[in-house]
C-alpha cells in the first residue's frame, strides 16, 4: 500500500534527519567564522577573493558552439537533399560565430 510506505519512509527519513543533527558539530557562540566540521575543524577565514571568470566565457561559448553543432549535424536524416542544405548552412553559421568570437 503506497500511502503506508510513504508514511513509513517519511517517518524514518525524518528520525533521521533529527538523530543526525544532534550529532553534528556545532560552532561555539560568539566565534567569528568559528570551525565548520566539513573544513576538518580547521579555523575558516572570510575571503575577499572574488576570481574573474570573464577570461573562460570564449572557450566556454566555443566549446558550446562545438558541442551543439556537432549534436545537430549528426541526429540529422541522411539521404534528403533539404538537411544537406540545413546542415551547410549550420556549419557555416557556427564558423561564422567562431570567426567573430576569436577576432577580439
């Protein structure tokens, strides 16, 4: 009976749930940053690091343009003139995205 052993799993996943967080590790009052357990009880520092990811978005979008086109390409029907033509004009449109996004 479905409504039993959901009632069943949502008990047990709930007594779980609580048993675990009474056991975890709780920092102290009053620490700044203060000890996190998935940090092996080493002190946590506040870092002001923000990296720059702008430097990836070309290989990002290349890669994209390469995965998508190649997934297209390839699913197409063979053996009908009109996905030849589709096809050309897929590969042309990602060569010319490619052409503009390495020119800067």
């Amino acid at each position: 009976m479905p409504p039993v052993s959901f009632v069943i799993i949502l008990a047990a996943s709930w007594l779980l749930s609580y048993a675990s967080s009474r056991l975890s590790f709780k920092a102290g009052k009053g620490t700044k940053g203060g000890k996190r357990s998935y940090a092996c009880g080493e002190d946590v520092y506040d870092n002001m690091v923000r990296p720059d990811y702008s430097q990836f978005f070309v290989f990002v979008f290349f890669f994209t343009i390469a995965h998508v086109a190649t997934l297209i390409i390839t699913t197409m029907p063979k053996g009908m003139l009109e996905t030849f033509y589709i096809a050309v004009a897929y590969i042309i449109a990602c060569l010319v995205s490619l052409l503009i996004l390495f020119r800067s």
